[in-house]
C-alpha cells in the first residue's frame, strides 16, 4: 500500500474550494454531508490498523497527517 501524494493533495485542493463554496449555503446534501464525515473515518480506520505496531512505518505517520487535516477540513466544509 502507498500513500499516493499527488492525488491527495489534489483532494486537499478540493476539499478547500468546496469550503469555500459551502459557506454561502444555508443547506448542505446529505449525500456530501455523509461523504465529508465518513473521508476522515476511513483515513483514521486505516490508520488504526497500525495501532499493534511498535515503530510505525512511514505510512502509518502519513495516513495520521491525513486524518487530522481531513477533518478538520471536513468540519470546515460542515460549519
């Protein structure tokens, strides 16, 4: 498994312009809504799965860097 930089900075990319976006509406899909709160889950869900590691491999640290930035921008795009 690789943590694929690229694409995730692209999601990042994303992730701010739909922030953005979001803060005019007064209403938000549910569909997204569910979207923007499960991204983060998965990210910690596989993160967690290095829990029984001793010395965490590089991409146990990414995929920690990615859970925390996720939510909160997810939050963003929530508020």
């Amino acid at each position: 498994m690789d943590f694929n930089v690229y694409e995730y900075n692209k999601l990042i990319s994303s992730l701010k312009i739909l922030s953005d976006l979001l803060k005019s509406e007064s209403f938000i899909d549910k569909g997204l809504a569910l979207y923007l709160y499960e991204i983060p889950q998965m990210i910690r869900n596989a993160h967690a799965s290095f829990d029984k590691c001793k010395n965490k491999t590089e991409l146990a640290l990414s995929l920690e860097e990615a859970w925390i930035e996720l939510d909160s921008l997810a939050i963003n795009c929530l508020s």
